[in-house]
C-alpha cells in the first residue's frame, strides 16, 4: 500500500511538473497543442498546460536588437558604398510571428532581408553626399517607416533603424581622399590668393598713410621754422634798432666763440675788425 501512495505520488508530482510553468515579465508564452495555437500568455504569473499533449513557446517582450552584416550598395550617382545597418524591434503579436517566421533566429534574419531591400530601393535615390550630410537622418525615416509597415504582417514593430557605419570600399578611399585633397588644396591657394591680395592692399594703405602723415610733418616743421626764423630776424631788429653798437658787439663775440676753439690759427691783418675788441677793452670795460 505504500508503494503504491508513493508511486501515485510520484505520478502526480511528474504531471503537476509537466503542467505548471511560469510567465516572466520580460516574457510571454504561447500555449501549442500538436504544433497549433491554443492560448497566448501575456501577463506574468503561474500557468497550466495539459501534459504531453501540449508545449509551450516563450517570446521575448523586450525591446531587441539586430546588427546586420556590412553589405555594399549603390547609389545614385553610381558610388559603391559599404553599410552596416542595426535595427530595434519587439515582438508585438506573438501568434502572427509563430504563424510567420516561427523563432526569433527566424524573425532577425527576415528582418534584415526587408531592412536590406529597403534600404537598397533608398540608396538608389540618393547621392554619396546626401548619407554624409543632412539627409541621411530622412533617409533612415523612410526605411524606417517602410520597413515597420511590412514587419506587422510577421507580428513585429519595428522600433527603430540606424545606418551603424557607412563607408566606401578600400580600393575606391585612396581615389576619393585624393580628389579631397586636391579640392582641399585649391580651396587653400584661393584662400592664400586672397589673403596676400587683402595684404598688398593693406600694404599700400599703409604706405598712402604714411606719406601723408610724412608730408604733413615736414609741412608743419618748415612753417614752424619760417615762423621761428622770422621771429628771430624781428627780434634782431628790434636789438639793432635799440642799441645798434651793442649789438654788433654781441654778434663778434658770438663770431669769437664760433672761430676762436682749441687748435684754430688765424691769419688776419691788423687793422682787421676782428681783432679790435681783443686788441682794446670793450667800452665800461675794466
């Protein structure tokens, strides 16, 4: 009798194994019985299934992630670029997406190919530049907005798509960083032309300047020195008119400090002028 509560017990416990399962938050389940649909399970908590003859399928509900290989294009101005696109996405509707690709291994590869098309048909409107500069990030919305209405029918919103990298082949670089170089460099040399143009101009300002300021200091210096000589000249007359002998004798020895100076030797008559006031004192003279 024992044998047999424990062996019914042990059966009992297999089946309540076999049927209990649990629903995580991250997660939601599919009831499968004989490998069609029965329940989907989106909340979490404790669950039952009948044993054996039903299995369960778990998806995900977190937000997931695809990072695609790098794959070439063309574009419209005929450039080979190379592109490495990622992608986020969830499992919305988890019987359309068992019906449709089964798994999430399944799901990520159909996913890219329609991101992959997409993103083709996309590159085959647009110039090289238009991905390196401001339409890039339109772009990326209309594959985007493509690639999430197709995706419904798989059970899957697609959140959100994003070029990664995008790049040029390894033998098309060295021609396009040439053609940038020498397009950098002619940009260089105008921008030099211009600056040694503005510099000459610049120069030659400077020299106008310069002349004119010259010229109007020597003006304002001989004007000054006319001025001065011809107050000099008034304020000699005026001397002579006042005391003409003085005068005279204030100018020889202005003569005298001038000629008479360490190693002169004059030769001069004797009854020179010169020598009348070296010869006989100066009048009131001691």
């Amino acid at each position: 009798m024992t044998r047999l509560l424990i062996g019914i017990g042990l059966v009992v416990l297999f089946v309540i194994y076999q049927a209990a399962f649990t629903i995580g938050e991250w997660e939601q389940g599919m009831i499968l019985q004989f490998g069609n649909p029965k329940r989907i399970l989106q909340e979490p908590g404790l669950y039952f299934k009948l044993p054996v003859i039903q299995n369960l399928a778990r998806f995900d509900k977190r937000v997931l992630t695809t990072d695609a290989q790098t794959a070439e294009y063309i574009t419209l101005d005929k450039k080979r670029v190379l592109v490495d696109h990622v992608s986020r996405w969830r499992i919305q509707a988890p019987l359309e997406f068992y019906r449709s690709v089964r798994d999430q291994q399944r799901a990520m590869m159909r996913l890219d190919d329609i991101i992959s098309a997409r993103l083709r048909q996309e590159t085959a409107k647009h110039n090289f530049l238009d991905f390196v500069r401001e339409k890039r990030q339109d772009i990326m919305e209309t594959v985007t907005r493509d690639t999430r209405e197709t995706a419904t029918d798989f059970g899957i919103e697609v959140i959100d798509v994003r070029i990664k990298r995008l790049d040029l082949p390894e033998e098309v670089q060295a021609s396009v960083f040439a053609r940038m170089r020498a397009e950098r460099e002619r940009i260089a040399k105008r921008y030099r032309a211009e600056g040694e143009e503005r510099a000459r101009e610049v120069r030659a300002g400077a020299d106008r300047e310069r002349e004119v300021i010259l010229a109007t200091a020597y003006e304002t210096s001989q004007k000054l020195t006319g001025e001065g000589d011809a107050q000099a000249t008034a304020i000699y007359a005026q001397s002579l008119g006042q005391d003409p002998e003085f005068y005279a004798f204030t100018r020889r020895l202005q003569t005298y400090e001038k000629i008479l100076t360490t190693g002169t030797t004059l030769v001069l008559r004797p009854d020179s002028e010169l020598l009348r006031n070296l010869q006989t004192p100066s009048p009131g003279g001691q």
